[in-house]
C-alpha cells in the first residue's frame, strides 16, 4: 500500500483515538493528495515516518482518511469484515431480543460508512464510502459468513453517495426482499418501506426513547408531529393512549401509519393530518384541540455548522408552536437528530419556548441513541440523538 503522510503535530488527535484525517493535516509535498484513488487503502505515517495505522483515503473530501486500523499494512479485507461484523452482531444480540436492530453503525462499529439495518431475515445495507465501495463482494461474502441465507438489499441511494462520488442505485444482492418488510420494537409490530421509504425504512436510533413514551402514554390524547409511518404514535396507542393524531407531510407515510394501526389493533385510535407540520400545528391551535402529549421528532434543521443559527430559531419555533397545543399540565417530548445541536442547548431552546408560552417547564427524562447507535468516545459527531421529555404547568 502507498503512504499517506502527516505534517508534524498533524498526528496527536489520532493518538488520542480519532479516526479521521482532514486534507490539511496531509504533507501532499510528501504525499501528494491527487496521487491516491478514491477508496484506495494507505498506510498512514506521521511526519517522523512512524506509523499510525491503515486507512482509506478519498483525496477530493475534507475528511480525507479514515483509519480502520492502529497498525500500519492491515488493511480492510475479507477476514477483518467478518471479525468486525462478528463483534458488531455479539454487541446487538446481547441489547435486544428480536433481530430487529442496526447491524453496523459506521465509525463506530469500525466500518466508516458502512450501515446495515437488520429485519430478522432481511437486512439493508447502505454504504456511502468508497472504500467500502470496492469491498462491496467482500462484504456479501463476510455477511453470508456470519450469518447465512439472508435477504440482503442494497440502498444506495443517500446523498452521501454523490459526495463520494459514488453512482446511486437500489436492488437486491441476495433472496428475496419485499415492499413491506416487518420488524418488532418495543413488543409492537411495523412494516418499514424499506425500497421507499426514509434511509433503511426505519429509525431504530430512538428505540428506547419510544419505551418510554409507552409508559406515560396510557390514557393521554397523543399528538405525533413529523409521524413518518407511526414510530411514536402507533407505540403510544398500543401503550394505551385513548387518542393519536400523527401529521406529516407524506399520504405514503400517513398511510402506512394506519396499516400498522391496523396491524396492532388500533386502527380506531389513531387518525392522521396530512400537513405541512408549522401550519397543521397552528391550525389545531386555532381550532382550540389541546392534547395531553405532543411529540417532536423533526428531521435535522442544522444539517452543517453554517447552519445552527437558522436551525436554533426553528428548533425553537416547532416547540413553542407544540407547547401551545398541550393542557395546562402537558407533557412534549422533543426530540433532535441534529448533531450540531448540543444536548444543553435543546434544553435551553425548550425553555424559551416554554418562557414565550408563559409556562414552567420540568425536564423528567433525557435521552439518546440505543446500542445499536454506539457512540465512539473520540468522535463526538456518533453522538448525534437528543431526546428530552418535558412537563410543562402555567405558573399560579
């Protein structure tokens, strides 16, 4: 393999366990950036020619490199797919119960963007790197190693791939995969569009913050904003809410959301409201509807640095506009996948917005990502979910 070298100093944040490489910390005297391909895998060395480890490179990013091991001329192959999807699946299979969880986590799991969301007998696969790119027969043959037969979709379709210049493209690697795929969470049973829905068909990230709406839910009148096909609201209604509306801007989402109503026997509690989610919650508000619950769980309003200041004022819009909907004793769950929002600042955001609705507010719960999601200690962008669940009161 060529050698990626560093410039002095350029060294210390990989010491310390990071996993990237930025393209100005690279000597491209020494080691010109345009000499490598796309995916190719490098041994990295610092300025001193010592070695770091192996990576895979794609000159034309920011992040240049990313190390997927400490030892220099190691790099990805067959055997190191199958231990990593070994160790990621032993990780999994000791969280939870059924075969419904994420495989791999990228970073994370030692497979830089790399996610394989399993469905009991189904996984897809999304890979938006382009060392991985190349690997893509190793890795078929690394999953069917570990765990055999499988119905494996590939969904290639993210805008990642365009970054690394990746053509986009979705189909079947192995058996036989459906429109529908079903899976469990929470003892509640989904089917996640996995050929057309949102990334894999489903958000296994906020599993656990979902047990817990379950058990504040019971007899409360739910409001599901940015439903998607029903994550929230469905559980809420299968935890005993008397009452869900969900709202999203999708009739293919909200109608998913009532086939798995159906699917659980609660098609006569929850009702949908194909909006817009700023103009469907002013509406409601006008209209007087007030609920005992509203949950939050919008799509990343700050999706680079550049954009927290106008992603701060929406964050804080969505809750000021939700908190209005709640009962003088109410209860907003708000949620955040945004990792350029800081879990302080969620909080600081929700009250204000609670201050503006001449209210108190209580944080009762916060919470984050399940296992599945494991957080690398040196890369704090892996820990990107927010949940905070708030009671709110008007002050006597």
């Amino acid at each position: 393999m060529p050698d990626l070298i560093l410039k002095p100093k350029s060294d210390r944040r990989l010491r310390q366990g990071h996993l990237w490489i930025y393209s100005n910390e690279v000597d491209v005297k020494k080691s010109p950036l345009q000499s490598f391909a796309a995916g190719e895998q490098v041994n990295v060395l610092d300025a001193n020619g010592k070695a770091i480890g192996t990576a895979i490179i794609n000159p034309k990013q920011l992040i240049c490199g990313r190390l997927v091991s400490r030892k220099a001329g190691e790099p990805l192959n067959l055997e190191r797919l199958v231990s990593r999807l070994k160790t990621a699946l032993t990780s999994r299979e000791q969280l939870f119960e059924d075969r419904c969880y994420r495989w791999v986590y990228g970073d994370s799991d030692g497979l830089p963007g790399l996610v394989i969301d399993r469905f009991d007998k189904v996984i897809v696969v999304q890979v938006s790197n382009a060392g991985i790119e190349l690997l893509l027969e190793e890795l078929l043959e690394a999953i069917n190693e570990v765990v055999p037969a499988l119905n494996i979709l590939l969904k290639n379709d993210g805008k990642m791939r365009a970054i690394e210049g990746l053509d986009e493209y979705v189909r079947v690697a192995q058996g036989d995969v459906p429109k529908l795929v079903p899976l469990k969470e929470n003892g509640v049973n989904f089917m996640a569009p996995v050929w057309d829905g949102q990334k894999t068909g489903w958000f296994y990230d906020h599993r656990l913050n979902r047990r817990r709406v379950q058990k504040l839910a019971n007899g409360k009148r739910v409001l599901d904003i940015f439903s998607y096909i029903g994550g929230w609201g469905v559980q809420a209604a299968a935890a005993g809410a008397k009452e869900v509306i969900c709202v999203d801007a999708s009739a293919q989402a909200l109608d998913l959301v009532h086939q798995q109503a159906e699917l659980n026997g609660v098609g006569n509690k929850v009702h949908s409201l194909k909006s817009d989610a700023f103009t469907a919650m002013k509406q409601l508000h006008e209209d007087g509807e007030r609920f005992d619950m509203v949950i939050i769980d919008p799509p990343a309003f700050i999706a680079r640095r550049k954009d927290i200041k106008a992603g701060e004022l929406a964050y804080q819009r969505v809750n000021q506009l939700a908190i209005r909907l709640l009962k003088p004793e109410g209860i907003l769950v708000s949620a955040s996948c945004s990792m350029h929002l800081e879990r302080a600042r969620l909080t600081q955001l929700l009250q204000e917005a609670c201050r503006k609705n001449g209210r108190m507010g209580q944080v009762l719960e916060q919470g984050g990502q399940g296992g599945d999601h494991p957080v690398h200690p040196a890369i704090p962008e892996t820990d990107y979910l927010k949940s905070v669940i708030l009671r709110t009161w008007y002050e006597v």
